[in-house]
C-alpha cells in the first residue's frame, strides 16, 4: 500500500506527518519516540499539532534523525529545538560539518523561505504555520554517526547506512526487527498524479543506484520515504523499488541517447526540467529544476563516458 495523505498511522509502530511533498516520520519506541527528517521550517508548526492530534506529548520525542543536508530536509531543526528540548539531534559526520557552514544554511534559508511564501499562497498550509524559530547562522548536530553504527534508543535498534547518489551525506536508517526502513532520497520523487519517476542522483549515478539496490535487499515492510509517500507490506515494497531502479535506468539511458544523437547537454538537462516543473505544484521556480537536471545530465554523462557539449 502507498500511503500518501498525512498524518497518518503507517503501522503500529509508525506515524507519518507532514504533508505528502515533505514528510516527517514518529518511529514509536518503549515510552519514547524517534522522529526523522528535519523537513521545512513550515513543517515544525505543522508537526506539533499533528502530534497533539495524534495524543503524543511532546516529550515523548527523545531523538531527531537527519537523512541528510539539503534545505527540504533541515530547516525544521531550529523549531524541533523548541519542541523537543531534552531530544538528541543526529546526522552524519558530513551533513554536521555542511550544517555549520554559514554560506550553505544563509543558502538554505532563502529556499525555505521561497517554499513557506509558495505553500501559503496554495493554502498547503495556513499563517499559523509560518516559521517563528530563529535560524542562526549555523544548525547543530548533537551526535555524528557513519556507516555500520547501530542507535539504540526506547527498544528501537536502527542500523546507519551510508547511502550515497543524491547527495554525499545521504544516510537511511533500518529497525531489522520491525523492518522499518527510513531512506534518504535514495529512489526518485514519484508523482502518482503522472506516475512520473524523477531521479535525484545528483552527486553520482553508479552510487545511487547502488544504494537503491542495498535499499531494496533489506526486505522491510514499512519504507519510509523522503518525500511524496510510505510504502506499506513487503510485497509492495519490493516492488516499488523494482519500478524506481527502473525508472532511475531508462532516464539515465534517456540522457545519454539524446547527447549521443547529438543534442546539447543544457537543452536536454532544460528539457527535463519542464517535464517535471510541469507535473509539480509551482513552490519552486523553474530555474531550480533546470539546475538540477543539469546535474542530473552531467552525472549520466560522466558516468557513461560521453563528453559534453
């Protein structure tokens, strides 16, 4: 099942909050819980009281998960603080060191501060979730974890994966146990409006699909994605993950073929980048999309050998 309206109960053991663009998840624990992502500023507002409707105290959250350090995923942080006093906020050693770079958050902010002004005037969210925490000039990170360690917290055992492709600092987190899996942007953004796939492998093509790969042997039942949806039974997860590798193959032959036959690499990358400007609600300009295809065309084309032009 793809779960894709929150808030929402996933499982007994997960709940989805947020909106569909730009989930946060609440993984339950003995008498503690573990919220991941650190999501939109708008998101903070918006997640106390979904958890208020939800009857979890605030307190209840003793521990913040960072998949990794893009402003979709961090701005939220400053009003987790002040939600979450006594939780210990985590990230990779990587994404810490990006969050105390002044540049990148100033960066940071000005997205956020697009995407508020965006959702608001689509009524996606209303004044009362505008963000009121200040963002410094940095965002702190409590405790840094890499590949291979295991957090132990409230009877919850989440495995670190370094997973790599859509950003160096990506890390997922997987609960063997329970088979909750929580994965950093690793398959693409899926529009089920358009069932459209688009790929996000913006720091290397080999390694994100690498990562999708190690993503989809885990055979978990709840896959907690970055963004648009939860997947929900493992049958049904596997094969989500079969459709994203894929989708992520056929684009990536996409780019290749078209600068093979000859097309410019900045017309095919602004040639993606309408196809998915259009199918998407208008929060972000164009020229956003247009950036990140150009990555998205220079990672292929690196990757099959063939010289831009």
């Amino acid at each position: 099942m793809m779960i894709e309206n929150p808030p929402a109960e996933v499982s007994g053991d997960v709940l989805m909050l947020g909106t569909s663009p730009y989930p946060v998840y609440l993984l339950k624990g003995e008498g503690a819980g573990v919220l991941v992502e650190g999501t939109i500023g708008a998101m903070g507002p918006m997640v106390a009281e979904q958890l208020e409707k939800f009857g979890v105290p605030l307190g209840y959250v003793r521990r913040v998960l960072v998949t990794h350090a893009h402003p979709d995923h961090v701005m939220a942080l400053p009003m987790f603080r002040n939600l979450f006093p006594g939780a210990i906020f985590t990230a990779s050693e990587l994404a810490a060191k990006t969050l105390q770079v002044e540049k990148a958050v100033g960066f940071f902010a000005k997205i956020d501060g697009m995407l508020t002004e965006s959702l608001l005037k689509s009524g996606v969210i209303g004044e009362r979730h505008r963000p009121t925490a200040s963002v410094g000039a940095t965002i702190p990170i409590d405790e840094t974890v890499v590949e291979g360690d295991t957090i132990e917290t409230a009877g919850l055992s989440l495995k670190v994966m370094a997973t790599p492709g859509h950003s160096d600092c990506s890390t997922s987190f997987f609960e063997p146990g329970r088979r909750i899996l929580v994965s950093a942007d690793v398959t693409p953004y899926y529009i089920s409006a358009h069932d459209y796939w688009w790929p996000n492998y913006f720091t290397g093509y080999a390694a994100y699909v690498a990562s999708m790969e190690r993503m989809a042997a885990l055979d978990a039942e709840v896959v907690c994605l970055g963004h648009t949806a939860t997947i929900r039974g493992a049958d049904e997860a596997k094969g989500f993950f079969q459709r994203a590798m894929a989708a992520t193959e056929a684009y990536h032959g996409r780019i290749v073929s078209e600068a093979k036959a000859g097309r410019p690499a900045a017309d095919i990358a602004n040639g993606l980048a309408d196809e998915v400007f259009e199918k998407l609600p208008p929060l972000l300009p164009l020229d956003f999309f247009q950036k990140n295809c150009g990555l998205l065309v220079k990672q292929s084309l690196k990757h099959a050998g063939v010289a831009t032009s």
